[in-house]
C-alpha cells in the first residue's frame, strides 16, 4: 500500500490506548531545521529543503495531522489524517495564499 510509504515511524498507540496517525507530535518543534513559512491559525505551512526537484507545494502539520498540497493548481498530494471539513478547510487556506508561498518557494528554490 502506498501511504505506508509516508507512515515512518509506524504508528504507536496515544496515551489513552487509541491508535494515533503515525505522524510525530507537533509542538512547535517538529522537523527541526525545517522552518515555517506561514501560520495560520494551528496550521504550519512549510517546506522541505530536500525537496527542490518536485513541483512547487507545501506541506501542512496541525497536531498529528499532515498533508501536502502542490501549488501550481491548488491540488492534495497527500492527506496523513485531516477529515474531510477539515482538509477543505487547509486547502481553502492554501488556496487564499497561494501567491505568497509561490513567491516563498522560488525565493527558497531559485530556477
């Protein structure tokens, strides 16, 4: 299955016993070195460094939720457990400020 690609580490069970995303915890701290670009609200967009040779996009964290959004057209690459308010709610905020993080990727990752 292809989302077991993404789901390092596996998933290990929360405090209260219920299987949580896999994803690490977000504290502000997640993916040292890896700085934000926005944030809106509890959502933290940002960019991988390693990621130069894919389309523009941007990855999108709130808790133990993730999802990536390419950004030429405001598309989901990949959705690592928003619901489906929620995502049409991240992918309304990517969209309103699609411009700003275009000019933020070509500034990162100059052609």
């Amino acid at each position: 299955m292809l989302l077991a690609l993404f789901r390092y580490p596996p998933p290990r069970p929360a405090a209260d016993g219920q299987q949580n995303s896999g994803n690490p915890p977000h504290d502000g701290e997640i993916l040292k070195g890896v700085p934000t670009i926005l944030m809106v609200g509890p959502y933290r967009m940002y960019f991988h460094s390693h990621e130069p040779n894919e389309p523009p996009h941007v990855h999108v964290d709130r808790d133990n939720q993730s999802a990536k959004f390419w950004l030429d057209a405001v598309a989901l690459a990949r959705n690592l457990g928003f619901g489906p308010a929620e995502l049409r709610r991240v992918h309304r905020l990517v969209a309103e400020n699609r411009n700003f993080l275009l000019e933020k990727w070509y500034e990162r990752f100059p052609s």
